[in-house]
C-alpha cells in the first residue's frame, strides 16, 4: 500500500483512463531504467524545449499552451512525476512570508482546484485548511504578520486560542501552545496526479510529451540558445526551460557555456502510518508544528508526517544521480527527534503501526527562495527550480508567471525575490552549496526575526578593510556575498548579547546606531561601500553616450566631471536598476548601482547595447574600495587631506573629480553620500585602500570622526524619504509612481526606453504613489517594530503595504515608507492616486494585527534638514539615493 502511494498510481490510475496518452508519447514503461524503444520521433525544431516531467516542468507548458503557443516540446529523462514531485507530501500552504510566494501559492491553489474539473484527471483535491501552531509569543507574532498579509489580499486567515485548536483538531495535544493561526482554505492534493492532470491538458492544447528522453547538453550561440542535444536528437529551438529539479545544477554546467543555478539536495524525511482504530476523518487540518519542526496531514485513515530536522544531511554533491528517484534508505536514528516532537504533539500515536518511513531527496536553495527566471548569460536559457521543499504549493503561480515571462518579456508580478540574476557565479561552488544548505533545511522552521543573517558561506567577498574595521567592533551582514557593516559595537559593550539579540521589539543596537546617525549629523562618519556595484563604459567615439541616453531616463549629456542620477527602465517605465553615472570623459562613463545589481545590471546592459567592438562595458567592482564620508566636517576633513578646497564654490553638489588623498594618486571623489547629508564618496584603487582609510581616521581625529555601518544609512536615508531598489522600487514601479519625475527628461531630445509609458502616465496621472508614513501613537520602547511589508490603511479600507522603515533619530519618531494605491469600494477597481487623494486621508499601519496611526507626507520633513546643509545641496538632495 505504500509503495502505491508513492507511485500515487501514477501509472494505473491515469494512463488507463487515458489511452490516447500511450501513442502520443513513448513506449509503456517498465521499473527499469533502461530506455525502452520510441515509437513516437522526436521533432526536428520547436519554439520552446521544457526539460523535466515535474510539477514544474508541466505547469509551465500548461500556461504556455493556455496563453496560445503551440510549438513546444517537453522531454522527461524517466516517467512525468517520477522525481521529487512523486514523493511530495501534497499539502498546498498560502502562509508564506514572501508577497510573491504568498502570490504563487495563492494562486496555486485556486488552480488545483478547478483542474479536475477541466481535465478530467482526479487531482485528490481536498480543502481541509491548516493550522500553524505557536508555542512562544515571537513565534506568534510571526505568525501575526502573515495572516495580516493574507488578510488583505482576501485569503480567509484567523489567529486563533489553544482551545480552538482542540476543537478544529482533536487529537492536538495543546498545552505547551500560546496561539496559533489558521487558514481554512489550505489544501491536500495528489501532487503526482496534478502533474499528469496539467500534463493532460498541455497535450490537448497541442504541446508533445516525450518520457525516457535524457537532454545532454543546451546548445549556445553567441549569447543565445539554439537547440538541445538529446539521447534520441538534436531539436533546434528559440527558448530552452530547465525544470529538472535536483539535477537542474548539473544540467546547467553540462554545455560549453554554463549556466549556474545555485541548488542542493538534502535527504527529507516523512512517515506513513497505517489507519488509526478511528480513521482520520479527511477533512481534518494539516498541522504545521514549526517550533517542534514538524508537519502532519492526514493521509488514507492514518497521518503523513516530516520535518525539517536541525541536522540535515545533504547529498549527490558529487554530482548527477539516478534517472527517477527511488526511497533512500531508512534512517530512523536520524528521523528520532522529529519522532518525538509528533508524538509529543499527537501523544495518542504511541500505539500507531508505522508503514513505513520515507527518504526522498529535496532540492533548497542558498537563501530560501525558489530560482526562476532567464539566465543572465544565455539569452533564452530559463529555469524554474529548488522549491524548497513547496514544489506543490507554488507549482501553478510559478508555471503562471515563467510562461509569462517567456511570452511577454515579463511577468505579471515583481518577481525580483526568486530571479536567477539575484545570485552571482560565487553561490555555485558545491562546497559553498553543501554547507548553505545544512544551514537553510533547519532554517525552514527556525524563527526569523528581522535583519537575521546567515551564518555559512560568509567572508566570502570582502572589502580591503575588513580585517581593521572588523577589529574596530563592526558587526557583518552579508549582501550577493560581500560582507558590509551593520553597525560598530563600541569597546565594553557586551559583544555576545550584541551578536545575539533577535526580536520583532525595539533591538540592542538601538543606542549605537543612534549615536552613529548623530555623528554623521554632527560631525563626520566614515562608511565602507565598497560592495556597491561599479560599471565603466567606454567607446571610441559616441557610441557610449547615445546607447547610454536610450537606456537611462535622466540626460547623460553632460559636462565632463558632473554626477547625474538616474534610472534604467524597462519598456513600462519600471525600474530595472537606480543608479548614478559620472562623465569622466567625453567618451567614458563610471556607473554606480546597489549591491545586488551586479548580475541583473550586467546582463540588462549586454543584451541591450550594441555589439560594436568600438564600445566597451566594463565590471570594475573589484577595483575601488568605497569610502562615504558622511557630515558636515567631511570638506575640513578632505580639504586638509588632499590641500585643495573642497567647499561648495570649488566642489559643487553631484560632481566627480579625480584626486590626490594623503599619498595616493587617482582617487575618485564625488560629492554625494547617498542619504542627503553633505559629504563625498571616495572611490579608491584597492591597493591604496587601506592608506587612505588610515589618513582619514587619523586626519579626522581632531573632528569626532568615527565609524558607522548600514544600519544608521538606512535610518538617514529613509528619514530623508529616499528610496532603495530592490526594497522600494522594482520594474514595476516608474519615477512618476515614487516622486522621482525630476530625474526623467522627456525632452532630452532622443528617444529612450520607458518614454511612451512615462509620458501616458505624466498625461493621465499613476494608479500608485511612494508615501512617507510617520507613526504617532507608536510607543518605541514598548511596541512592535515596523520593518516592511506592512498593510497601510486609509480612513478604514487597506491601499497598499510598507517597503521599507526605520527608526528616526531625529523626528524620535517611525518612519514607514510604502505605496499607497486607490481602489474602487465598489467595483475594486484601481483610480488615480493624486496628491490630494494622498494628504486628505487618514492613515493607520498593521504590525502583526496592531493598527497605529499615521501621517503621511509625500515629501520629506522641512525640519529634517540641518541649517549646515549648503543651498544647492537642500535643492539638490532628491537627487541623493542609492
């Protein structure tokens, strides 16, 4: 009986029912996998090639075939859902702490559950709702703010008492629980037979199915797929889809050209019990347990039961393994504790007959996150993979947004989270994924609280300075591996408890940062940025200037030394990067953008500037180390360094100019800070980096120089109602949507990219507008902490959600910055969000359940800035984002 669950009766149920299926697609199967003859050919060309016979293999051919393409092939090594999908537990979750994971799964859901009907295929669907249990309050919090999140987007969601979760389940032992949150629309499925459902459907739409077909290689001209290279052939095709799972790793590095999609497998434990005396009714609600890192579901009269154990244990990092997934071997030392935490939760199991125990291997990924999206160095090559053990939950929005992106361009939703292009070539080392991924299995129950880090795969990129800033008390983040400072821990403090504070309250480094922000008020801070990502482009002659102008909104024609910040938009206007660009000369450019731009940027960058050989674009990241000095006693600082004057007369706002600093030669300085406070950037030549540091330290002694990390740069930004991408601003937001119209030129006399949607959006207004929310009734001291994707209400009804937030120093107050949209209270429908829409409201913010109202501004306080700050610096401070 188990074995036949775990074959889900693939095999008998479906392709019984369905014996036109036998001659479209290859020869019957045996158990073997030795390949057996085709009967059916491979075609010669297609449009598109999906590799993997998953849930996420069939659900992007499903939607391609549903959004009218036709041309497309998907080819299985073994049997459709032979791999991990045939072994998944099948519960279909919302609660996701990730908007577009929420999206997905929401999504999902809905899917399954028409998907019967539609095909014909018994999918298993059944809606039986789940409960997340809770046995601390910070996990109860956590718990709060989902249900926040999934309340608002319509997603019935309750936190409810222990006795309730008696009622709804009555074998739940409860008293060690301080709440929990339940969500009745959850569901179970038959994740084998969604699969071979979705694969039905995309084969009436005309899509060819072909099992037992091994892709050996992708083929890559020139940037571009071109075909793939099989067991049984060679198809020539425009766009290639790697959803083979575990083995998407190896089959990206397979070809001449790889393509590196950062996953790993670890062996993933559950239990199958036989019936209990009473059987379990099937509409009971699936259990989530993540204090005791367990799940339950009930599965034929009895449960279904695993886990994500503290200790995991990875495997297959050698490389590629057998054809179709067979049970690993039995482990039952290791399942032990997680054997104990279900029987604690479910004591009434003692007596239970276990059928047997599973080990399956599961696919996670080195942040959490599913992998989607193009590769950023093949044009055409996409993927969608390591789900992370919620294959199911997010199979159909996945497939849904992947084909959308295939067809338009683009998806439907900011996807930015789960885009390859988010990791660089760095998180493909198979020893960097085997110690990732022992640290994220455990993660998937561990609590997280804000701005937690991970603890593996660190040091990894560092700045010439991090061994004398690290001695000096910094405390490290890790942003696309490159280790950047939180903040500096002052000698005395108690660096332990520092390094251990993790809370949704007011945190320990409350003080400290604190006392940086008022040092780069008062006097002048010293910030290592060397992880911003740096850019040069050059030509012979004006090849650079004219593709940048098409690419970037603001005007680039500029004098030689001047700073223009800017965007690069895609075709809607959205932002694709927010950067800064210096002229160093009439033919070269240096381009400033975030951290985790360096892949995304690049490939944007590559595909869209011309192939002339005049032209070159260079990655120069390595090259400077960053130093942001921050304050009003930065120009004495830099004037006494460098012996020439540095005051707004000689060194205007957004300037660029090469420079002496102590002995050093060539050292780019600009007058920027990035927060709109006075100060300069230095860029250095890494050789000189720790001169140079060492001459500013000392020569600002007599200053009140200092330290500072990114924590008081996120305070001093977000006061100032700057804007981040990738917190902010996505591509799908546009400079007329965040206030930023003073860095588009509609009129900059040529055409450029994003033009036609920011004119239409000048001419007949934005359906959304980036707010300031400053929180007033909010006790600091006493009261949960905002810290993004927060819903925002307005006079009652909700309009959007917090990006980002921070404490002020300043104002002593919260500051939340955040989208606010207008929507129809009849019909839904999104309006117009004008200025007056915006300032005639009243505003509250949900933290966890907790509403505290809000002021909102659509500009940054007057009182924000200092009477130090030079003229044209206030009139140009909107100019001074990251």
């Amino acid at each position: 009986a188990a074995r036949m669950f775990l074959r889900l009766l693939s095999d008998v149920q479906w392709r019984a029912a369905h014996p036109k299926w036998r001659r479209m697609t290859s020869s019957q199967r045996s158990t073997s996998t030795t390949a057996e003859p085709h009967p059916v050919s491979l075609p010669a060309q297609a449009q598109v090639v999906i590799c993997g016979g998953g849930i996420m293999g069939t659900s992007v051919a499903y939607h391609l075939s549903k959004m009218g393409w036709k041309d497309i092939v998907l080819l299985e090594q073994g049997r459709l859902a032979a791999g991990t999908t045939r072994f998944c537990a099948g519960i279909v979750s919302t609660a996701r702490p990730v908007s577009v994971e929420l999206k997905m799964a929401h999504y999902s859901n809905k899917l399954y559950q028409q998907l019967e009907q539609e095909t014909g295929v018994q999918t298993g669907y059944m809606k039986t709702g789940s409960i997340s249990l809770a046995q601390t309050q910070d996990r109860l919090i956590s718990l709060k703010r989902i249900a926040s999140s999934l309340n608002v987007m319509g997603i019935p969601c309750e936190i409810i008492s222990p006795k309730k979760v008696l009622q709804l389940h009555p074998l739940i032992n409860i008293h060690d629980l301080v709440g929990a949150m339940h969500v009745p629309e959850d569901a179970l499925v038959s994740s084998a037979n969604v699969t071979l459902a979705l694969a039905t459907a995309a084969s009436r739409n005309g899509v060819q199915i072909h099992e037992r077909t091994c892709v050996s290689h992708v083929t890559i001209q020139k940037g571009q797929v071109t075909g793939v290279e099989t067991d049984r052939g060679r198809i020539q095709c425009e766009y290639f889809v790697n959803c083979a799972g575990q083995w998407a790793y190896e089959l990206g590095h397979s070809g001449e050209e790889p393509v590196h999609i950062p996953l790993h497998a670890c062996e993933h434990f559950y239990l199958l019990t036989h019936p209990l005396k009473e059987p379990l009714s099937s509409s009971l609600p699936t259990i989530v347990d993540p204090d005791g890192r367990i799940y339950i579901r009930n599965w034929q009269g009895g449960i279904l039961s695993g886990g994500f154990e503290k200790n995991p244990k990875p495997l297959f990092t050698e490389g590629r393994n057998q054809l179709e997934i067979q049970n690993l071997q039995e482990d039952w030392d290791h399942f032990g504790p997680l054997l104990g935490a279900l029987l604690r939760r479910m004591p009434g199991l003692e007596a239970l007959q276990i059928m047997q125990l599973v080990n399956c291997p599961e696919s996670f990924t080195p942040d959490m996150r599913c992998i989607m999206g193009e590769s950023p160095t093949a044009r055409g090559y996409f993927v969608l993979a390591g789900m992370n053990s919620a294959g199911i939950s997010y199979g159909g929005g996945a497939g849904k947004y992947l084909a959308e992106w295939i067809v338009n361009g683009y998806p439907s939703e900011n996807v930015w989270p789960l885009d390859l292009k988010r990791f660089g070539t760095l998180q493909s080392s198979r020893t960097f994924l085997r110690h990732r991924v022992m640290e994220v299995m455990p993660l998937m129950c561990d609590l997280k609280v804000p701005r937690w880090d991970f603890q593996t795969g660190r040091q990894l990129r560092t700045s010439p300075l991090y061994d004398r800033l690290d001695a000096q008390g910094a405390r490290w983040m890790e942003k696309h591996g490159f280790e950047r400072v939180k903040y500096f821990v002052p000698p005395g403090n108690d660096l332990l408890d520092l390094d251990h504070s993790k809370t949704f309250y007011k945190p320990d480094w409350f003080d400290i940062v604190g006392s940086e922000v008022k040092c780069c008020k008062e006097a002048v801070c010293v910030i290592d940025m060397s992880s911003f990502t740096k850019f040069e482009i050059s030509s012979t002659g004006d090849q650079a200037l004219e593709s940048l102008q098409y690419l970037f909104s603001n005007d680039l024609d500029v004098p030689v030394g001047h700073v223009v910040h800017t965007g690069m938009l895609n075709e809607k206007g959205g932002y694709e990067n927010d950067c800064s660009i210096a002229r160093l000369s009439k033919r070269s450019f240096f381009m400033i953008s975030p951290t985790d731009q360096q892949v995304h940027c690049w490939a944007w960058l590559k595909n869209r500037l011309p192939d002339d050989s005049n032209l070159v674009l260079e990655d120069v990241t390595w090259k400077y180390t960053a130093l942001n000095l921050i304050g009003p006693r930065a120009v004495d600082v830099l004037s006494e360094l460098s012996y020439a004057p540095m005051t707004a007369e000689h060194f205007p706002s957004l300037f660029c100019k090469e420079m002496s600093v102590g002995y050093a030669n060539g050292i780019r300085v600009m007058s920027i800070t990035h927060t709109g406070e006075p100060g300069f950037v230095l860029y250095i030549p890494i050789e000189y980096a720790l001169h140079v540091y060492n001459e500013v330290m000392n020569m600002g002694q007599k200053y009140g120089i200092r330290n500072a990390g990114y924590y008081a740069l996120r305070s001093l930004r977000i006061e100032k109602f700057f804007a981040f991408w990738g917190q902010d601003l996505d591509a799908f937001t546009t400079p007329m949507e965040c206030g930023r119209e003073f860095q588009v030129k509609l009129d900059k006399g040529m055409q450029f990219l994003g033009q036609e949607a920011l004119w239409e959006q000048k001419q007949n207004g934005v359906y959304k507008r980036f707010t300031m929310f400053i929180l007033e009734d909010h006790d600091t001291d006493m009261d949960l902490w905002p810290w993004w994707g927060e819903p925002i209400f307005r006079n009652g009804r909700y309009v959007g959600k917090t990006t980002s937030s921070a404490y002020s120093y300043t104002l002593e107050r919260h500051v939340c910055l955040g989208f606010v949209h207008h929507f129809d209270e009849k019909t839904g429908e999104e309006l117009v969000v004008t200025p007056d829409f915006i300032n005639q409201g009243e505003y509250e913010i949900d933290i966890a359940g907790q509403r505290f109202q809000a002021k909102a501004k659509l500009y940054p306080f007057s009182s924000l800035f200092t009477q130090r700050r030079r003229k044209d610096e206030v009139e140009l401070s909107g100019y001074q984002r990251e």
